[in-house]
C-alpha cells in the first residue's frame, strides 16, 4: 500500500472550475487559488435560497483512542461512495490545524484512497483562512493592551483580561507567559499566554456565523475583560471589531476543493472539538445543501463531544436538522476501550489486540452502546460504519453489528474505503439512504432558557454518564456573574477531555457512577456560546518526543515528503 502523500500526490485532478461546474456554481461565484482551489462566494446563497435543502448527514466516532478511528476517511469515502451510486454528494469538513500536523497526529484530509486533494495544500495553509483568524484575534489583543496602556478610558480591570493570544503551532513554552517586561515604555507586566488559534473564538464564529453582517456583529461582541465595576468590555467597546473584520472578510467564503475522485469537497474552519464546537462552518454546508442531494458533514473527536456541539450549538444556530448520524467504530478500538490493554502512539500494539478476542470487544463495546444511545436522544436515526483492519475477523465484526442494532442502530455497516475508495463504502452509502428516509424526530437535548446549572447537570447525566456535578469557587461566582449579566441563556460548548466520556481520560468504556469537577465557566458571547471547564483542560498543546514534521521535507524536484 502506498502512502497517503503517494497516493495524493499521484491522484489526477481535475480544473477546480470543471469541479464547481458539475456542482452547479458559476464561474463568477468562484475566487480561484490556482487550477485545483477555489473559494466560494455567499452570493450562491440568495440565488439558491427557494431551492430545497439535500439530506443532512453528520459522521461522528466513538470516543478516540490513540489507535485512530477513521472518522474523517469515512467521512470522505461516504460522500464518494454515495456519489459512486448517483446521488450527487458534497462532502464539508474542517481544516486542520498545523499544531497536529506537525504535532502528534499529522494531517487530516483523510487517508488511503479517502482523501481529499491537493493533500499538501489542504494540510498546510490552504488558503489563509487560518492566518487570518489568528492576525484578527491578536490585532484585538494589541488593542486591549494599549488601551489600558495609553490611560485606560475604559477603566479596565488588567487582572480581569481573558483575551489572551494565539498561534497556530503546538508549544507548551507559550502556555502561560508574562508580558510587558522591558520599561514603562514596553506596556505593564501582567500574566498572560498563548492558546492555538483553532481555540479562539474567533475560529468558534467563523465557523457558526451566517454572513458578513452577522460576522462583524458576533465579533463585536466577543467579550475581552470587565471594568473595575463588573461590567462587560467587548471588541466593540475598544474599537477593533470592524478591523478585525475586514481581515476576515475573504476568510468567511469557502474553500472549494476535490477528493481523490473528484468528487466536491468543501472545507471551511476548523474549532476544536474539545474546547470549541469542533464542526465545519454553517456557511459551507448551506452552500453545499442548496447544491447537492445529500451533504456529508462530520464531527470533531467522540459523540459526546463534537456531535452534541452539532447538535446543540451547531444546529440550533444554523436551524438546519440532520437526516442521520454515522458512528464510525473499529474493532482494535473497541477492544481497547475494554480497559484490558495500554496503548501508545507509535509504539509497537499488544499482539492481543491484532487476534479475535471476543471477550475484549463486548467488554469495550460499552462505549459504542453509550455513544449510540447518545444520538438517539436527538432523535435521529444512527448507523455504525465499522472501519475495517486486515486484522479484523467475521466473528467480530458480526458480533458488532448484532450489538450495534440491539443497542438502537439501524445497521452496522463494514467501510474499507480507505484501501477501496467508494468501491469500500457502496454498502454503507445505501444504508445511510435508507436512514435518511426514516422520519427524523431531531430536538435539542436542552432549551437555551434553562438555568446555567441545571443544563451542565443534564448534559454531564444524560451525555457522559455522570452520577453527580461538583463546581468549585470559581465555576460558582463565573455562574453568578453570567447570570447577572444576561448570558445564562446562552448554550453550553462543554470543554473536557476527548479520551473519555468521563472528565479523565484514563476512565475508558462506559464509566458511571463519576462526579464531573466544574473547573470555572468561561464566556465566548461572540461565538454565542458559555464554555464550562470539565478538570483539566488546555487550549495549547505540546509537541511530542518525536513531532511528525520532523520527516516534513523538500525533494530535490521540489516535491513535499513526509507529510500523511
């Protein structure tokens, strides 16, 4: 099997223009970044607006695992898939941050012969977009900081400032920083730091907002620090929103690519799951809606996390409903969420992960059960998509799908698009029609009017499992002053770990029974969403022993290597 920079970089594209073509976009709608990327302008919107919406679908997973999952390969090659049987399909997703990529996991188009292309560009700095929301969060922390330097008119409370900066690169070093040093004439010492710019939440309203108008009206309310009397400073309030929105008003348009074959991809944004919403914009997918019969959209890390954003932020800002939601599952991960095995990335797997071990798999099948119960709150049909390994045996995979549709799914499918393109995936795609043709009873998990506490509680019992929740001082008086200043209303992006249903990441499987710690609640006004600390959360990784970029390099004709 070759790479997946191989196999991408030896994938035939077509002209992005014959792409959007086929798609239904005209020519004066697209912004071409040479042959093969394009944006896309709003304008599609208002001269699609009296058409009907295609099927909505969300690709989600199981809780990760340092294994990988497969849920954006599955992602792709579901599109592919149901492109391949004559449903015209547009896939959206995320860009990737290059914090991973060079980092731990390295790049997110996909992989195998599920890809989306041009690979190297996708993974890198496609088209900016990324830049600019990093150049745009820290132009407002510049203007904050000088504000208070240059006489402080808006009598802020330094020691209140949250707004703190970000860069696109994993590094520990830059988590917690003091600035100002130097002279009086090189601002006032405080403490401060870095987040990843995925984290900001300016990504968060790119990614949620539905135009330039309700773009510059969401930054302007981004919320930076109090006053010395308790009251609210926002973007608006120091001057720099509309700035900030200038350098933002190429970003807000979406970016046209292709997948390995050549079927239309778009990809816009990219929030964190674990700290943001973790879901592509809501731009993209009406575009792709008013386009396409059915729309494949996929959500950050496991159903408790990026999935439940979907549906309560996402959704409810958006007002679109999803038609179903496809869990992707593997047998090595589930066996590992058994509790019986420890697992490294990069280090060699215990050979007992790689042989039939039926015990193991219904021991960790826990997480997939809790997961589907998950969706199914929401009330949308749920088909496992069971992303196959050459290690895989029938016993297992069979095993899964009796439990799967004992536990509420319509099916669990077996996908090999990663090794068979849509060739892997025909039998999944069909399913998923046939879901989509259920009648779909979507509702929220929560009203936004609930009392800030009692929507924790509901998604910390209903969503991971909790028995019980503790909030410690600061939590409390965050909760008091949100309520006090009229954001309790506001839906709930709950920040905890990915690894496990739980607040700790060692609890695998299915933990009850657990007492969920509410660190402190934070506010992200522009995004229009509060985000409670579940433990121990950060929103600026570190790199590990043996970062990926380093085998990133230049051939000697100029080609990218070592990238996947």
């Amino acid at each position: 099997m070759k790479s997946d920079l191989e196999i991408a970089q030896r994938a035939k594209l077509k002209p992005i223009k014959i792409i959007a073509k086929k798609l239904g976009l005209k020519e004066k709608e697209l912004f071409l970044y040479g042959d093969y990327m394009a944006k896309v302008s709003l304008s599609v919107l208002e001269r699609l607006k009296n058409k009907k919406d295609g099927k909505y679908i969300d690709v989600t997973a199981i809780t990760p695992t340092p294994l990988g999952e497969g849920k954006t390969v599955n992602t792709i090659g579901l599109a592919m898939s149901l492109n391949r049987i004559g449903k015209k399909t547009t896939v959206c997703i995320r860009q990737p941050s290059l914090g991973p990529v060079f980092g731990i996991k390295g790049g997110a188009a996909g992989g195998g012969y599920s890809q989306v292309v041009p690979m190297e560009d996708f993974n890198l700095h496609l088209t900016g977009d990324v830049h600019a929301v990093g150049l745009a969060h820290n132009l407002c922390a510049a203007f904050l900081d000088n504000s208070v330097f240059k006489g402080n008119p808006l009598n802020i409370d330094s020691s209140s400032i949250m707004w703190r900066r970000v860069v696109d690169v994993s590094d520990r070093f830059l988590r917690n920083i003091k600035i100002g040093l130097g002279g009086t004439q090189d601002g006032t010492p405080r403490d401060s730091g870095f987040d990843i710019t995925v984290a900001s939440e300016v990504m968060a309203i790119l990614a949620l907002t539905s135009g330039l108008k309700d773009l510059r009206r969401r930054v302007g309310r981004i919320v930076l620090a109090t006053t010395k009397d308790g009251k609210p400073v926002t973007a608006e309030d120091i001057k720099v929103a509309g700035a900030m929105t200038v350098l933002l008003k190429d970003a807000i348009k979406p970016n046209l690519l292709q997948t390995v074959e050549n079927t239309p991809c778009f990809v816009h944004a990219g929030p964190f799951a674990n700290i943001a919403h973790g879901n592509s914009s809501i731009i993209a997918d009406r575009i792709a809606l008013k386009l396409s019969e059915y729309v494949v959209t996929e959500s950050g890390f496991g159903a408790d996390c990026g999935a439940e954003k979907f549906m309560d932020i996402k959704c409810r800002a958006s007002g679109l409903k999803p038609d179903c939601v496809v869990m992707v599952c593997t047998v090595r991960a589930l066996k590992m969420h058994s509790g019986r095995f420890k697992v490294v990335a990069g280090k060699p797997l215990d050979p007992a992960l790689l042989t039939e071990n039926l015990g193991a798999l219904e021991e960790g099948f826990s997480n997939l059960e809790k997961q589907i119960e998950n969706m199914k709150l929401f009330g949308v049909p749920v088909v496992v998509a069971v992303n196959k390994f050459t290690t895989d045996t029938k016993n297992e995979i069979e095993f899964i799908r009796r439990k799967a549709k004992a536990a509420g799914a319509e099916d669990a499918v077996l996908s090999e698009v990663w090794a068979k393109g849509s060739k892997g995936g025909t039998e999944l795609a069909k399913t998923v029609i046939k879901a989509c043709e259920k009648k779909s009873d979507f509702k929220f998990l929560y009203p936004p009017d609930w009392p800030i506490k009692k929507k924790i509680e509901t998604i910390a019992a209903r969503i991971y499992g909790a028995k019980d929740v503790k909030y410690e001082d600061a939590a409390e008086r965050a909760i008091t002053l949100y309520t006090k200043l009229g954001y309790g209303k506001l839906p709930l992006c709950m920040a905890k770990t990915h690894l496990s249903l739980s607040h700790d990441p060692k609890l695998k499987g299915r933990p009850q029974g657990f007492t969920l710690p509410i660190r402190d609640v934070r506010a992200s006004v522009g995004a229009g969403f509060l985000y409670p600390l579940c433990g121990t959360m950060r929103t600026m990784p570190g790199l590990p022993t043996h970062p990926a970029g380093e085998k990133v390099d230049i051939d000697g004709k100029g080609n990218t290597v070592g990238l996947f």
